[in-house]
C-alpha cells in the first residue's frame, strides 16, 4: 500500500514538473502572445477569457505568455542553485565525515555560520556587491542549500563508512578518494536526490521571495515574485494577477515535493516498511 501512494505521488509530482518544464522550454520559441513584452495599454487589466486565456495585465501583457516565460526564470535559477549547493555541500560534508575529529567539526561548524544567514538577507548583501540579477539570487539560494546537503552527506556518509564493505574496502589498501567515488557515493545517491527534489521546490519558492523584492532578475525578463509584486496594487480590481503567479509557484512546490516523498518511500528501504 505504501508503495503504491509512494507511486502515485512521484507519478503526479513528475506530471507537475514535466509540465512547467515543457512551458520553460517552449516560453521561448512561442507564447500565446506573439510578442509577450510589447505593452498594449489600450488591453489593460482585460479579464480571463475575455483577452487571453489568463487576461491580460496592467500593461496589457498578456499573463499565460508571461508565466511561461516566468517558469524558465524559476525554474534555471533554483536548478542552478541547488546543484551548486549540492556539489559544494556535498564535498563538505564527505570530507567532515572523512576527516572526523576537531577537523571535521570545524567544517560543519562552518556550514552553520552560512546558514545562519537568511537566503533574502544573503541576496540582499550580494546584490549590494555585485548588484541584482540572477546570479546574485542563484548566489544567495546555493549559500543556503549548501549547509543542508552538507548536513545530510556527512550523516549518510558516516552510517555507510561504518559498514563492513568499507572496512574490507580500507584493509585492501584503497584510500579516502576511492572509498568515496566506489563505496560512498553510490550508497547516498537516492538520498541525496531525494534532498535535490526537496530542495528545488524551497528554492522556487526563495527565488519567488526574492522576485517580489526586487531581489531577482532585472526587468522586462518575466518572474513569478515579480508578478506577484506588481499585483498587490489590482488585488481589488484583477485578482486574476496575484493568482496565476501563486497557484504556478504553489504548484511548482507541490510537484517538487510529492517527487521527493515519492522518491523516499521507493528508495528508502525503512519507508516501504
């Protein structure tokens, strides 16, 4: 029974996120609109159905075309991020757990200091240095990913490090390096995929927070939060402006995550138990 809802969660999550990755990857090429960021006052504020699909917004817009073009924003800046947070916190964390002792501590230890910072005051700091854009807001998510895959690489790494394999693998004369591409690696793989899914659908929703602040990508290039900033003034009179952007980005969350429990329940051996 267990596997089977572990089934029909990765399968609906996976639905989910084909689906904004096919609009990323067509937003480009084509749009409802065939010139989605050329402004049409004379169509402003047209509600849904009756100028588009989703209507259209306070600049004339039409909102189907830029929430297509708004996923590929979301969806490169949290991808980026999170594999640079799981790369470089992956290598901390092997190496804390290979290293152990005072060693080890102080790279954990580290870690936390950069997770202490808030990924929007991280933003915040780096787009003071470098300015906005998306590698300030790609900056700012990895800086906070990276702590939490360090976290769980070195937990995973020291539970298989202990086993018996290892200890053959060590008397064998095979060194740290090897250990960890033969041994290790292949042993934390799911979980450290299951820790990429979760996290994706968190960093959406930081790129998200960072978009409404300004934080995120420059103007025109589309972005969910920056949607949403812009519709707070309409609340009243086009609602339909706040909630195309909030159910993608609540969607986009949703898909993440049902693929990561869905991975869980299929990849941990105590979960199908």
């Amino acid at each position: 029974m267990r596997a089977g809802r572990g089934r029909a969660r990765l399968a609906f999550g996976g639905a989910i996120v084909a689906t904004l990755v096919a609009a990323a990857a067509v937003a480009p090429f084509w749009t409802p609109s065939p010139v989605p960021l050329r402004l049409r006052l004379a169509e402003r504020l047209e509600a849904p159905l009756a100028s588009g699909l989703l209507g259209t917004d306070q600049l004339g817009r039409d909102v189907l075309s830029l929430l297509m073009l708004g996923a590929g924003t979301s969806l490169a800046t949290a991808l980026v991020a999170v594999l640079i947070g799981a790369a470089l916190g992956g290598l901390v964390g092997l190496a804390a757990a290979e290293v152990g002792g005072r060693a080890g501590g102080a790279l954990m230890r580290g870690a936390d200091v950069l997770f202490a910072f808030p990924p929007i005051l991280s933003a915040m700091m780096l787009a003071a240095a470098l300015g906005t854009g998306f590698w300030s807001a790609t900056a700012a998510i990895a800086l906070f990913t990276l702590p939490v895959f360090a976290r769980v690489t070195r937990a995973t790494t020291l539970s298989v490090l202990g086993r018996d394999f290892v200890t053959a693998a060590r008397a064998l004369g095979r060194t740290g390096p090897a250990i960890a591409r033969f041994h290790v690696l292949p042993n934390i793989a799911g979980t450290l995929a299951i820790q990429v899914s979760l996290q994706m659908g968190l960093a959406i929703l930081t790129e998200a927070g960072l978009g409404y602040l300004g934080l995120g990508r420059r103007p025109p290039t589309p972005s969910w939060g920056r949607m949403l900033a812009d519709a707070q003034t309409y609340m009243g009179s086009a609602p339909w402006l706040a909630l195309a952007p909030g159910c993608a980005i609540a969607l986009a969350v949703l898909g993440f995550n049902l693929i990561g429990d869905g991975l869980r329940d299929r990849l941990d051996p105590r979960s199908r138990r």
